[in-house]
C-alpha cells in the first residue's frame, strides 16, 4: 500500500479520533488528512511533479509530519534535512538530490538561503511558523498556511505509486567526503511500518512521542506505524530534558530515544519525584548501550525497555530485543540480560553473522563477524551511487559494517562498528565495551572511546569523558575504576575530560569529530 493510502485508510476507518497534538494544536484524522491533501495540492500549483525531490528542514511538528504524506501523495520525493549540518554541507544535498523546493520552519530560511548562495538549485520555499515575504535574493517565499487556504481540501487524484517507487531520500552523514543519499521505497516503509505494529503491539490507544528528530528514522518510521495502528501523535519539538519528561510523564505511552538522551533524562535533577503511569515501553536505538544504563532507565520509568538495532538503508529496525517465550522461561537476571543485548531478528528480517568467506559465526557468544541483512525493508541503494549500492551488497546481502557475536538462542550483541575497532599491540579493543565500563563510573555523564596513531603500539585507545554536572571526576580514580573492568591493553591510554561530546544532528556522539580534534598521533 503506497503511503499515502495509509494515511487515506485510517482516515476512512476513525476521522474523528485524535490523530496529532502539537503544543496547543489538537488535530483530528480527518482534520490532518485536510492539511495534508491541501498541501500536496499546493506543492503541485508550485510546479512539483512526480519523481520530483522536496527537500523539508524543520523540528518536530505537525508539519513535518504533513510533509512526509503530502510529498508521497503527489508522487514527490521527500528528502528529509538535517538542520544542524552547515550551509555547505546542506548545498551539496540539495544538489545531489536535485531539490528545487524546501519545506522549512521560519528560523531556517537563512540556513537554506545561504546554501543557495553555495551552490543549493533552490527556487522555492514553503515557510512555515512564520510571515514570508514574497521573494529574497532570487527565491519566491510562500507561507505554509496561505498555500494550504488557496488549495482544494482534499486530495482526490493521488498519483498511483507502485510498491518500489522511491518514497524518501536520507542523506547519512558519512565519516569522511560525500554524504551518500539512502532510497527508500513505498514499500520499504509500509513493510517496516507494518512489522513494527505487529511487533510493538501499537494500538489505537497509544500515544507515540515524537522526540527523536523527526528528520531521522530513530523516529521518522513511526509516523507511518501509528498511522497504520490509529494511535496519537504527539510532537516534542526538540530534545530538552525536562519538557521531555513532562511528555513522558503525562501522555506519551511509548517513544524511541537514542542513548545519549535516555542518559540525560535518567541523570537530570527534576526526575526525582516523577511518575510515568501511561508510559508502556521505551525503546533506544541509533548507538549501542551500556548495561548499566538500561537497569537504571527500568527503574526510573517503570516501563519496558526495548534495545534496537537498525540502519537508514534498513527503513531502520533489524533487530529487538523484546523477549521470546524461551527468553522468559529464563531467571529475572538472565532475561535482563537479553533485554539489554542488541536483540534478535526484526519481524521479516532475514539476518546473519558471517566471517570474512561468508560462512555464520558459531553461537557462542564470542566468535565475532559482520552482520549482513535482507528483506522487503532493505534500500534497494544509493542515490546515483551504483558503484556505492554495488559495494554495499554481497548475493543479495546488504553489509552492514557492524560486528556482532551470536549467542546460543540466535540474539545478536553488537561489539562494534567496523570502523571504531582499535586494533593496539595486535589485540582488537571494542570500543562499546570501554564506553560501558566507563559509565558505570557515578561521575561520569557521557563516554566516548576511539583509536588515534601510535608509533609504539599502531594505534592506541582515547577515552572522551563528560563529568556529571555537581561531580569532581578525577583522571586517576577513572582510570583505576577501568583497570578494575577492563583488561590491561584496553585501559585508555588518554583521557580526555569534555563539557560536552560532539553529536549528530540525530543525538548520536560523533566519534568522527572526536577524532578530528583528539585522535592525531
């Protein structure tokens, strides 16, 4: 089903039922469904066409989620835009994707501007949240409500879209040179979406708080699965601990959140005191996570914790760790252990660990190979990259680039990506395992561990640490603190006290950044 008959269908079945709050603003379905068919009719008197990419730029709103049905109902391509990348790097996005249109929020206007300016093939924007004037410096500038007010309220000639029509182009980050543009299908996203109600159990009575960008799949995913389960959206329009956990403590009965967040929520001083009765199940992907943080996220919210796993070119979940019935026969401590490993198989996922000739890694826990994947979710490639999307697949399987163990019952646990293992004195150091002995540490906020050159050892482990807001985190004590836990060649050789840790535009720590500034020998 093409997405923008998701979002036809359960508007037919409850138009009247909650579909979005946004701060003050309550829409119904079939109130969303308006917005949505008037700005899909807007952007086709604006000149866009089917296949043509509309790039969008904005925090967590109602409009971001119009965006993603109107684009998909026109036959349009949606590009979605990190907003805290550069000018530069947004101009050469626009460019490589050819967007001659952005959706953006008011405060984002010079950004893109400025990127035209750069290169960026912009004619138009579409801003919302604030007055546009009608041109500046060569680009027309409509407001987002007056082009909804002059279109039809309904779209009732949706173009027909097949199950691999591109839907959405996300551009990754990369770690080095050019972003790589990830298509994903009509039916990518329907399949994932679909699975992800199965699995969840989303329902028409859950609220989803969307608190991870709605720019990245950590929550871009979710505005097709709720859609499909008839539930509440509920837009948190960026991440700040304490509206956050209002949200969670009032409406929100599931979300997704990266690590670092989860991290900051369980450490902020207003959480003390804070009850959570409508929250179900929190779910972290987008970054491995420390054990001992999963234990003090169950006991600060109450709530079931779900470990994810995924990638944009996978629409993103390929694994979970919700337990099986042979996981829950097991004691409480060995089932904790289970919730807080990568998981097992994402629902129509097909995944394995393989070695270097492709052959499956031993379940034991400790053989280490790379995980492959492939299923109705998987990107069938990269933006005009055949030579990257030839790359990437080996026979059918797409490579991740993640390395895992398997374990007796086929769960997978992540011990790195392929790019952060340091290799020091010949021995490989998991850069998740430091990461995790680091915060067990009461003084530590945030951990972050890399490879940087050394002429004695090839490379050598560096330790990035932020201390706890009130904590004197002394060098020595972390490091005797990590001997404890940690073999001798995997104790840092460095550390390097932070007041804060680079992040991605999703929330992620970028250790590419890290080693930009820290990692030269």
């Amino acid at each position: 089903m093409p997405i923008w008959d998701i979002l036809a269908e359960r508007t037919r079945k409850t138009p009247d039922a909650r579909a979005v709050v946004d701060g003050a603003l309550e829409l119904s379905w079939a109130e969303f469904f308006e917005r949505a068919s008037r700005l899909g009719q807007g952007l086709r008197s604006l000149g866009i066409r089917p296949g043509d990419r509309v790039a969008v730029i904005g925090w967590n709103s109602h409009r971001f989620l119009e965006a993603y049905f109107a684009a998909a109902g026109i036959g349009a391509i949606l590009n979605p835009l990190n907003l805290r990348e550069s000018s530069a790097a947004l101009a050469a996005i626009l460019g490589d994707s050819g967007s001659t249109l952005v959706l953006a929020d008011a405060e984002f206007v010079p950004t893109i501007l400025e990127a035209r300016r750069l290169g960026a093939p912009v004619r138009t924007l579409v801003v919302g949240g604030g007055v546009a004037s009608p041109a500046e410096d060569g680009v027309a500038l409509v407001a987002w409500e007056a082009l909804l007010a002059a279109s039809r309220s309904t779209l009732d000639d949706p173009h027909p879209t097949g199950a691999s029509t591109v839907a959405h182009l996300y551009f990754t980050s990369g770690t080095t040179g050019r972003a790589k543009g990830v298509m994903l299908t009509h039916g990518n996203v329907e399949s994932h979406a679909r699975a992800a109600v199965a699995e969840l159990g989303l329902s028409s009575s859950d609220t989803w708080g969307h608190i991870a960008p709605l720019f990245h799949l950590a929550d871009a995913w979710a505005t097709f699965a709720m859609t499909i389960a008839g539930g509440t959206h509920g837009c948190v329009p960026r991440f700040d601990p304490v509206p956050v956990l209002d949200a969670l403590s009032t409406n929100v009965t599931i979300t997704n959140l990266v690590p670092v967040m989860l991290n900051a929520l369980v450490k902020d001083p207003t959480i003390e005191g804070r009850r959570f009765p409508k929250l179900r199940r929190i779910l972290s992907g987008g970054a491995p996570i420390a054990p001992t943080l999963v234990r003090r996220i169950m006991d600060v919210f109450g709530a079931e914790y779900v470990n994810t796993y995924g990638m944009t070119e996978t629409s993103p979940y390929l694994t979970l760790s919700l337990p099986t019935p042979d996981v829950l026969r097991l004691s409480s401590d060995e089932q904790f252990a289970y919730r807080a490993m990568t998981g097992r198989p994402f629902l129509g996922v097909d995944l394995r660990v393989v070695r270097s000739d492709g052959t499956e890694t031993a379940r034991d826990g400790v053989e280490v190979g790379e995980i492959v994947v492939r299923g109705p979710t998987v990107t069938p490639g990269y933006w005009e990259r055949p030579d990257l999307t030839e790359a990437a697949f080996v026979d059918g399987w797409l490579k991740t680039g993640d390395l895992a163990v398997r374990e007796r019952l086929g769960w997978i646990n992540i011990v790195d990506r392929a790019k952060d293992m340091i290799i020091t004195g010949g021995e490989k150091v998991y850069s998740t395992e430091v990461e995790a002995a680091a915060w067990s540490h009461p003084a530590v906020l945030e951990a972050a561990c890399f490879g940087r050159p050394s002429e004695t050892w090839g490379e050598e482990v560096v330790l990035a640490v932020v201390p706890r807001p009130g904590c004197d985190l002394r060098v020595d004590d972390l490091l005797d603190h990590l001997r404890q836990r940690l073999s001798s060649w995997k104790v840092p050789k460095a550390v390097v006290p932070l007041d804060a840790l680079p992040k991605t535009g999703s929330g992620k720590i970028s250790k590419q950044r890290l080693r930009e500034s820290w990692g030269k020998a």
